[in-house]
C-alpha cells in the first residue's frame, strides 16, 4: 500500500513538470519547418539552408514542409493548431503581419495563437523605374505624379503583399497617385519595367539588383531606413525626398503559441548562432539579406507593431477586406 502511493506520488510529480523535462531534451526527434509558400523560390532556398545548419547545431533532423496557400494562411493554421512542443516551426515573411488587417476572417488568430520565437533577417525592397521612362530620381518620380496624378502606372504583384503595400505607403507618404497594374510575381513587374510596360515599381532588392547593375532596369531608392550593405550607392527613399520614410521586408520563425519559453529560447539561440556562420553571412549577403536572430521578447514586441503598422497602411489606402 506505502508503495503504491509513493508511485502515485511520483507520476504526479512528473507530471507536473513537463515543460522543464521537454526544454532539456529538446529536441529528441525530427523538427519540422513549415514554409507556407511553395518549394522553389528564395525563401523556399533559405529555409533549406538554416534546416541544414540547425541539424548539425542541434544533431537531430530539421525537415522543411512546403505549404503554400491562401497567401500564406494555410500553412500558417497548421502550425497555429500544431501540438505547442517546439517540433513544427513556421517559417514566414512579414505577411504575416499584413494578414489580420487584410482578411475578413482567419483559420488562427494571428496574434494570440502563434509565438513569435526570432526574426531572421531585414531584406530591402527597392523603388525602381522603367529605364524607358524619364524618371531618374525619386524627386522626379514624385514631381511627374503630381503634375499628371494617376498618368503613371507601378506593377504590383498581388493585393496587401508588402511589396503592394510599399508602394501605397509611399504614395501616401508623397501625397501622389499613381495605378498599379496586377502582376503574378516580381519577376513578371520586373519584365514589365525593362519593357516599359510600367513605369515604377516596388521590388525585392534581391531578385533587382542584378539588373539594376546592368542598366536594364533604373534604382531610385532602397525603402529601408538605412541604405542596404550591398548597395551602398543607392540612396535611401528618405534620403531622396521623403523624410521618415521607412519600409523593409523580414522573415521569422514562430510556434504554436503554448510552446514552453525555455523550448522557444532554445531555438532562438541555435538559430541566432547559425545566422552568425561565415557562410551562412555569406549566402545571405548573396540574397541581400542581413542577420537578426532577435529574441522572443524582441520580435515580440517587433510583429505587433507590424500588425499596427500595416493595419494603418492598408486603412489609408482603401484597400478592401479580402475573403
């Protein structure tokens, strides 16, 4: 009888101490990482290249999910209903934030069902021009738009995705107008500006750079508040005639909102110690990305203001719910 409720005594003890005994042994088995995009592009090839350091970091699988839909909603629920373990992690853009103020209704809640565990890195977006307009500085681009509002045309690839947002930003910011044409990717936008399709356009620097660098597309301006480290010719758009202005695209991972603190924290650490390699840098510097390995508390703090952030945006715009 002593015996048996020394046990009982026992399996409550261990059962009250779950969170401690998983964070010291995360993690035991494979880690899935959601990309809620499809394989192929350049987060798709980021991803694969952090699963891969994290696996030799934290000696144990970290495999990458691709899944893509309803603008990065879809693999997002998943991993908001995932078991809060630390073992499915969502890898995202900042969409993330846009997509509260953007659709009538979500899967999640985005601000209460999903931890924000580190930001990744900051990438700079890019105002550019068709080299086939006479837009060759952002004082001009303004200037032209005012003279003839909603004459000039901008390439926007999709409905409350940053690079849409950017630029409704930016005319806001600058009191123009100027009409977006729909576009299926930044690849297409960029196509169209070469061509002189459009004249103006938000784009990722990553994917400008290379042709801003052979003439077949024109810069006006980096949309972050500092001039990016791998262009450091290229004024900043506050730099340019817009004072304050200020707009940069990040990726970050988070986990089911009840993930242990100490399981959260563990992967902050191996992630931001990754994010410091020589060859990691090397690889991001490459995608015009810079390191940030923030920490919970941090990117915390930093997604909620984005959520307000692009809530106003999307306010000042007029830009319709979406279902």
């Amino acid at each position: 009888m002593r015996r048996s409720a020394i046990a009982f005594v026992c399996m409550l003890a261990a059962l009250g101490l779950p969170d401690g005994a998983r964070a010291q042994s995360y993690p035991s088995k494979p880690v899935r990482i959601i990309i809620p995009f499809a394989a192929g592009g350049a987060m798709d090839v980021f991803g694969r290249l952090l699963s891969a350091k994290l696996q030799e970091t934290l000696h144990q699988p970290f495999i990458i999910e691709n899944r893509p839909g309803i603008g990065g909603n879809l693999g997002a629920d998943a991993v908001a209903k995932s078991v809060p373990d630390g073992y499915t992690i969502l890898m995202t853009p900042n969409g993330q934030a846009i997509s509260p103020s953007l659709y009538r209704k979500l899967p999640y809640d985005a601000r209460n069902d999903l931890a924000p565990v580190t930001q990744l890195v900051v990438s700079n977006l890019i105002l550019v021009a068709s080299p086939k307009s006479s837009i060759h500085s952002v004082k001009e681009l303004i200037e032209q738009a005012k003279a003839k509002p909603g004459a000039l045309n901008y390439g926007s690839s999709g409905v409350g995705n940053p690079l849409h947002l950017t630029m409704e930003m930016f005319k806001h910011a600058a009191g123009i107008d100027v009409v977006a044409i729909p576009y299926k990717s930044d690849a297409e936008i960029n196509n169209a500006l070469i061509a002189g399709d459009v004249q103006v356009a938000v784009v990722p620097l990553a994917t400008a750079r290379q042709l801003v660098e052979e003439g077949r597309i024109r810069a006006l301006g980096v949309t972050g508040a500092r001039r990016a480290a791998v262009t450091p010719d290229i004024p900043t758009v506050a730099e340019s005639g817009v004072p304050g202005f200020a707009s940069s695209s990040w990726h970050g991972f988070f986990v089911a909102a009840k993930t242990p603190h100490d399981i959260q924290s563990t992967i902050q650490q191996a992630t931001a110690k990754v994010l410091q390699l020589p060859d990691v840098r090397e690889r991001l510097h490459a995608f015009a990305f810079e390191p940030v390995g923030s920490t919970p508390e941090e990117f915390s703090a930093f997604f909620k203001a984005e959520i307000d952030k692009f809530a106003r945006v999307v306010k000042d715009a007029n830009i319709p719910m979406q279902d």
